[in-house]
C-alpha cells in the first residue's frame, strides 16, 4: 500500500458532522435515519430491547433532578 508524499485534505463534499439537528430539519433528519436503520433486522431488535431501558434511565434522570 502506497502512503501519499503530501497530507490529504479534507473532502469537499457534504460532511455530517455540518448537518443541523435543530428545528424541523433536524426532525425530519432523525425520523428518516430511524425509518432507513430500523429497516435493518438486527438494529429493530436492538432498539426494541433497548427502548425499555432508555426509558428507565430517562425517568431515573427525571426525578433525581440530575439533567
């Protein structure tokens, strides 16, 4: 394998991390990425088994103040 002579430079193109996740396009961003991944067999029983405890740990949050 070849290592370039000179640094590379970042690619022009879209970067995700430029991407906004606030407001109604950060909703819709979310929602299609949930849509596309829960999609995938292995992700849906992760995140159905995952959910429960998500949500437990968000009430835990809640009521001990902690935020």
């Amino acid at each position: 394998m070849r290592v370039p002579d000179e640094p590379v430079s970042s690619h022009p193109g879209i970067r995700i991390d430029k991407i906004p996740v606030s407001g109604a396009m950060g909703l819709i961003f979310t929602l299609g990425s949930l849509v596309i991944f829960l999609a995938l067999p292995a992700v849906r029983w992760f995140a159905i088994l995952s959910l429960p405890v998500g949500l437990a740990v968000a009430a835990i949050l809640h009521f001990t103040g902690r935020r």
